[in-house]
C-alpha cells in the first residue's frame, strides 16, 4: 500500500505523545482531525513493532528513514510486554477487519493454522465475512469487515484530547506562480499566503525538496490510560498507511 504519512514521535511524557506528521502524498493533502486519526497511529506502530517491521532504515542522509532506537526484537519484547497488549490486538481488528484461519474449503482451523476445529464449521456461518480471504504461507484466511463505529466509540474513550499545529513549510502563493510560469512576476498587489495543498501544482515544488522541508504538522496526542503509550518512544519514525478510516 502507498505511504499517506510520515509518523515522527518527539517525546512521550505520561499520557500526552508529541510528534510531527509530514504529509507525503498529494491524495491525502490534509492531517485528519478526527480522534480516530491518532489511535489508528497508536494501533499501527503496535503492529509494526509486533511483526518486527520497526528498523533504522539504511539512510544516511536521514531522508525521511523509518527510525527505531531499539532493535527489532527489543520492540517485539516491548509489545509483549504492554499491559494493554490484548486491546491492540482487538483495535487492529476492529480498523482492518479480523483474519479468520480456515481450510482451503472454508472451514474454521485454530491459530496454528493446521488444526481444525471441532465440530467442524464454516466460517461463513459464525462470521460476517467481506470477501477478503487470500494465503499468507500458514493457511488460508478470510476477513471479517472493520467496524467504523466501534473504532470512533473506542477513540472517544481513549483519546482525551488531540490537538494539531498548523501547516508548517506550506508554499507561499507567489512561489507557486513562479513555478507554473516563471515569465510572470507577482503582482505585489495581490495578497500573498500558504499556497492551498488540494492543489495538485503546489507538490511539484517539493520534488526536488528533502524530507524535512515537506509540509507537516505537530499534534498533541494525550490518552486515558498511560498504557496506550507504552510502545511509543521519543525518536521513532516510521511510515504509515493509517488515515483513521475503517475498512
């Protein structure tokens, strides 16, 4: 799937996180406001640290590498260790659906993915199935849907509060004219501002820019609990699909 943001935590005190979110795909020109936004990230970099996807990418420039100051298996201990572990896993499923293990004829198999239980039954007939199923090298699966309301009910109680700076390293309107046509100086008439990021012709300027001079905002995360943060770590950085929205 196609990165929408760069996540950067710079500091996690108690129950309040601070980080940056630069936006990286001109699709999704805008931080989402919504709480569902900054849980999804929570539930995120929980998944990516209990797969072992959470790395110092081999970036010497440190242009916009996924960044980890642990190891891999530091942070898949981390996770283990959490407290709320359990409801990550549960919030996960609740954003993309849950993986149901079955055999090939749709029968409900237990996590070993070999095993299959008993009495026999089909997923479809305790499950409310999407149609995504596929094989990820233990056995077949199929997915039940996300839950778009359990997810906002969920974050209404875990977010307590979400603030997000504004737009920071936003074009102004005059470089955006100069760059669709450079013959054509700025009218000091005309009042000059952040350029709009819906507009497709203000990413062109951020071709030959580095990561850090992408637009982006600070957001202030704080939640209910302490243990929704016990993952995060000030320094980490990684790239996310997350927006928020359940499929």
């Amino acid at each position: 799937m196609t990165t929408i943001f760069t996540v950067s935590v710079d500091s996690v005190e108690g129950s309040t996180l601070r980080g940056r979110v630069h936006i990286v795909n001109p699709d999704v020109p805008s931080v989402p406001q919504e709480t569902v936004f900054p849980l999804s990230l929570l539930a995120d970099a929980w998944w990516n640290l209990d797969n072992g996807f959470l790395h110092n990418e081999d970036d010497e420039d440190d242009e916009g590498g996924e960044r980890y100051p642990f190891t891999e298996e530091q942070g898949k201990d981390i996770v283990a260790g959490m407290r709320l572990k359990d409801e990550f896993s549960k919030l996960f499923d609740i954003i993309l659906g849950k993986r149901i293990r079955v055999t090939k004829d749709g029968y409900l198999l237990a996590d070993d993915g070999k095993t299959v239980l008993e009495p026999r039954r089909k997923a479809k007939d305790g499950y409310e199935l999407d149609g995504g199923s596929g094989y990820d090298g233990t056995s077949h699966y199929v997915m039940t849907p996300g839950n778009a309301e359990e997810f906002s009910q969920r974050a209404a109680d875990i977010v307590t509060s979400y603030d997000i700076s504004p737009y920071r390293n936003v074009p102004l309107l005059s470089e955006v004219a100069a760059l669709k046509d450079p013959d054509e100086s700025w009218d000091p008439e005309k009042l000059d501002g952040p350029a709009d990021l819906d507009d497709y012709g203000v990413w062109d300027l951020f071709e030959d820019r580095s990561f850090a001079e992408l637009p982006y905002a600070e957001i202030v995360v704080t939640v209910r609990d302490a243990g929704y943060l016990e993952h995060m770590v000030a320094g980490m950085r990684w790239d996310t699909t997350m927006t928020g929205h359940v499929c």
